[in-house]
C-alpha cells in the first residue's frame, strides 16, 4: 500500500485576485514566505495535516509576523499555528 504525501493548500486573496497553490509540506513554510513577499492581504493554509515542529514553529513565526504587519491568517483544521481556524463539529 502507498500512502500519498501530505499536501498543503495555501490560498490567499489580494487585490488583483486569488493566489492559489497546493504543495507538499516540504514546501509549505516556502510557500507561506512568497505569498508575504507578494504583499497579499489574507494568507489561509488548509488541509496540511501534518506534525513537525521545527515546520510548526517557523510557519508559526512568519504567519504571526505576517499578522502583526496587518495581514489576516486562518487555518482549516489546524489550530497549532496559533491564528483564527475554521474547526469541523466531528
């Protein structure tokens, strides 16, 4: 049995429209840092579902650094980064 890698999508909306881009999480804190140097508005990461804390704990720092220069973050199912999340009932 093969297990597919886990994937993150990351979208955000700027004012010239929606970027979006689905990576593996080799490539997340990557893709998390040239949506920032774009300058977008909002940031949201879904469907990650992985754990790695060295990841967690740099995602975690360039999102909040991305908050406290005015940008908006949500996550999808995950909480750990520290932002606004959209959590499911189950």
């Amino acid at each position: 049995m093969s297990v597919a890698p886990a994937r993150a999508e990351l979208m955000s909306q700027s004012p010239s429209g929606t970027v979006r881009r689905v990576v593996t999480v080799g490539r997340e804190l990557e893709q998390i840092r040239t949506l920032v140097a774009y300058q977008v508005g909002a940031i949201i990461v879904a469907g990650s579902g992985f754990v790695d804390p060295a990841m967690q704990s740099d995602a975690k720092r360039e999102l909040h650094a991305f908050q406290r220069s005015g940008g908006r973050v949500t996550v999808i199912g995950r909480h750990h980064l520290g932002t606004d999340a959209v959590l499911p009932t189950t």
